[in-house]
C-alpha cells in the first residue's frame, strides 16, 4: 500500500529505476528528489528518509550533500543526514528571494569543487518547482548552459514523458531568465528596497482585491504589505468587462478578454500606443479616490490603484496578488479567481546591463494569462483583468537617512558561503498568512469597510429584518482558510482517485458543463520552457 501512495503522489515524475524512489541524475553531480520524511504518516506516500541515505550511501559514500528549499519545514532533522545539509527556504509555489540564489549556487561549487567524486541533492516538497529552478540555476551560472538547454535537460530527467514541463510556474521561469542575465553580468546583484507608486490595470472586472506582497524572515514568510481599498482606486474609463450579463460572465469563466472588437475595446487598445501605463491626461481632474465611478466598487476598462500612503517592499522582489470575489449570503463570500506574478526591480530595471546601475524608476507589465495560477498550477478561475502595469521606483527614505542598498556578489571559490536559519523541520510552519489559497467559499472578515465585492448573482439577500443587506458590500476582505498543514496526505493527493494512475496531458477541450463545473479553466496554458513571461 505504501509503495502505491508513492506512485502516486509522484505522478507525472520519473522515478529512479532501480530503487523506485522519487528522484533522478539531473546531471552526475547533481541530483533531485521530493522531499524525504523520517516520520509517519509522510514516509508512507514520501521518500523515506532512511531508505534515502542507504541509497545514497551505497552510491556515493561520505560525497553527497543536501540542499533543502522548504519554508514549510525540511521534514527531517540535520542528524538524520549527518549534519550534510544546506538551509535555503523560501515558500513553495514562488521563486527565492533572488538575494538568497548568490549564496545557494556559490555553496553548491565550493562542495563539488572539493572533491570530483562529490553530489549535490536539492529538494522541496516535490523535487520540481523549487528545485528545478535552482538546478537549472546552477547549469546556467556555474556549467555554461543557457536557460532552453537547462530547462529542457531538468524536464527530460524529472518527468515521465507527456506529462509537462519539469519548471512551470511563470514567476520561477522568469527568475530563471534573470539568473542567466546574472551570470553574464559578472553576477552582481543589488538589492533595494522598492516603493510601488501605482498599479494601472486594464480590462478590470467588479470585485477583484488587489495587493501588494514581498519576502520577510530571510525569506521564509510571505507578507502582505498592502492591500488596496475602494477609496484607492480610480476608474479612468469606466463599463467594466464582465458586467453584462450572462454572456459576459460565461465569457469570463472561458477565459477570454474582451470580447467586443469595435469602438469600446479600440478605446482600451488605444490607452497603451504610446506608453506602458495609463496616461494621466486621461485621468479627470476632478476625479478623487473613490469617488471617479457611481459604484466604488466597480471595475473599468482602465482603473489605477493609488496607495493613499507609501508602500515599501523590504527587498527588490515584489509580489502582486489578485483574488475576485462575488457576495454570497450568511457571511460568506465566492473566491471565483486567484493569481499572482512576482518580479524583481534589480532586472526589470536592467541592473544587469548597466554595470549593476538598475533604473531607479520602471514599469513591469503583464497580461492575465502569463500570471501565476493556484498552487503553482496554470489554473486561475474566471479573468478577473486583461493586463495589468506596476509603476515603481526606489524607496527614497527621510532627510539624512540614506537609502537601504546592499550590494550582493557570488561568494568566490573556497570563500566561507553563508546559509539561512531552517525552517522548523515537524512542518506547521505558516509561510503566506493571509494569502488567498484558492477557489470558493471564503468567510467574511468584519476588520474593515474597504475592499471591493461584486454583486451578487442572487441580488435579493436580506438581513434578518427583511431590509436590504448593504453592509455585505463594505467589509474589508477575507478570513482565508489556513494552509492545510504540511505532510497531510490530502493536502499532497488533493482529489486524486487512488484507483486511477495520472494520465498525460492532452488536447480536450472543456464544454460548457465542465466550465460551470470546474471555475478554474480560464487560463491559457503555462508558457512552453525557455518562453519568456
């Protein structure tokens, strides 16, 4: 029974042939696996540990080492491996803190340096997303390989054959691109902090929250740093996409953009000829915060989310999460979409084409179906936006403080590589409080009366005394249900059918029924390796 939960949660991931333990030779110094367990119920459906470490004790004696990337927890305690492992953890389902890839890659040479007969081991959760960006990292800055062949050579070794690519997550493709632009830059690397002006937003449908995210704790924890409210958001043009009627809603769960190819959609079109962002001649003079549309909660063809105060993300590593969200009754509310995208400022401003000299100002732009989706898949509900632009520039503190900027170089051969404290190694650590975790009913938070809903499909919702239930409109956000803990065999199988193996991708095209059914087929597909994003 063990043997098959392993099958199993390994799914569209090769096994090794001759143990059957989820892992794989990346390259013959380099090796990946899911995560191993020393504890039950994990070592059931895991890699146990114990079979782990005589594995590779018999292949490679006293030369390998491990490199864990879990902010939810390793799994193991240090003494189970004989104290051979390296601590980077950041959350799953995202790319590290980009300060962290210097030393993770630098310790990782100084070990295979030492010895010819020496491995590296990297592993996360699954052994794919986390680690497959550091092992192509690696091919990248430290073997010469360019991202198309690192990327193609991990899905080739990791994944059974039909069954995607071995690195998907947008955000960790793009950080992928920066390391390559990195190490052709002389690897140097400077880290700011950033303050975000304005979010410029096309094709905005009701009710999506939108916010702003960055690293905290070494980057073990995800934190909110803001979140936009009503009064913060002004609709330049107004008849939001989706707003009318069913068609525009089933529209939505497909996943198309707007679908009205004349004068209303040429407007939109027309806002981005000459620049990346809104113009503000576009912007009445008299609009105010909150105040720019008869319902405060509207979307818009073009909308611009101004923080009333200023926003500073703590590194150059920036995050922007969208949820959509519909009213329901009894206090409750229906998450309909989720997505989120990071970047960096350091490479959006072509640090490292200018001699680690990054602009001090930019704009990152991105269309809806390039963004991350749930749980690192390409699933993302209904389209809640058609494109949306960051403005950002470098957090200028007050009078006589100078600005926070550490500059970051790849430790050199044989150089002392620092590492980052580990997360606690029983799991249960808590890496993104408060983010959305996915599709449908949320309860409500009665903290605040700012952040936006749609309207209900049932319009008729009443309070107990027969009146019409405004207040539903004005609470602030969502009490997002906690991450199931980690090591949880429903959290790792999801809804899988253990009587049924995992199929190949193919070409199917979901009819409206599965739509209706599913509310999580809106997205294109991730983009193929080696695209950009």
């Amino acid at each position: 029974m063990a043997s098959l939960l392993r099958q199993i949660v390994a799914g569209p991931r090769s096994r090794h042939p001759e143990t059957g333990l989820d892992l794989c030779y990346v390259t013959d110094q380099l090796i990946a696996t899911s995560g191993p367990s020393a504890t039950y119920p994990q070592r059931a459906y895991r890699n146990p540990l114990d079979q782990l470490v005589r594995f590779l004790d018999s292949k490679h004696g006293d030369g390998w080492a491990i490199w864990e990337f879990r902010a939810e927890g390793a799994g193991y305690p240090d003494e189970e491996v004989y104290g051979r492992v390296w601590h980077y953890p950041w959350p799953d389902h995202h790319p590290p803190p980009f300060r962290l890839v210097p030393m993770i890659l630098a310790s990782m040479r100084n070990w295979l340096r030492e010895r010819e007969d020496r491995v590296v081991v990297v592993h996360c959760k699954a052994g794919k997303g986390r680690s497959g960006t550091i092992a192509c990292s690696y091919l990248i800055a430290e073997c010469g390989w360019n991202p198309a062949e690192a990327l193609a050579r991990f899905t080739e070794r990791r994944m059974r054959p039909g069954f995607g690519q071995g690195v998907s997550i947008p955000s960790q493709l793009r950080w992928i691109g920066y390391v390559d632009r990195w190490a052709k830059a002389g690897k140097l690397y400077v880290d700011r902090q950033i303050e975000i002006v304005e979010v410029h937003v096309w094709g905005l449908r009701d009710g999506v929250k939108v916010q702003i995210e960055g690293f905290v704790n070494e980057g073990k924890v995800i934190k909110i740093m803001h979140t936009f409210t009503k009064r913060e958001r002004v609709v330049v043009e107004g008849n939001a996409p989706g707003s009318g009627g069913i068609t525009d809603m089933l529209s939505d769960m497909a996943g198309f953009q707007t679908s009205e190819k004349g004068k209303e959609s040429e407007s939109t079109d027309s806002l981005d000829k000459e620049s990346k962002t809104i113009p503000r001649a576009r912007i009445p003079e008299t609009a105010s915060p909150g105040s720019s549309s008869p319902d405060p909660e509207a979307g818009g063809r073009a909308v611009i989310f101004r923080p009333s105060k200023k926003v500073v993300v703590p590194s150059s590593d920036v995050n922007i999460d969208i949820e959509r969200r519909n009213k329901a009754s009894m206090g409750w509310t229906m998450v309909t979409a989720v997505a989120h995208v990071w970047f960096n400022a350091y490479f959006e401003g072509n640090g490292p084409e200018q001699n680690g000299k990054p602009d001090d100002t930019g704009v990152f732009e991105i269309d809806w179906d390039k963004l991350d989706g749930i749980k690192g898949s390409s699933r993302k509900g209904t389209r809640a936006l058609d494109r949306l632009a960051v403005v950002w520039k470098v957090h200028e503190p007050e009078p006589g403080r100078g600005r926070k900027e550490d500059v970051i170089r790849e430790p050199g051969v044989n150089s002392p590589v620092p590492q980052m404290a580990a997360a606690d190694w029983k799991g249960g650590n808590e890496t993104s409080p408060g983010l959305p975790t996915g599709l449908g009913l949320r309860s409500e938070s009665p903290c605040g009366a700012d952040v936006s809903k749609a309207n209900s499909v049932n319009s008729n919702i009443v309070k107990g005394n027969g009146e019409n239930d405004a207040d539903l409109d004005s609470f602030e956000g969502l009490k997002i249900s906690p991450t199931p803990e980690e090591g949880g065999l429903e959290d790792e199988l999801g809804n899988a059918n253990l009587d049924d193996s995992p199929k190949p991708e193919d070409s199917h095209v979901p009819n409206l029924k599965e739509v209706n059914a599913g509310l999580d087929t809106a997205s294109s597909t991730t983009p193929q390796q080696g695209s950009g994003t």
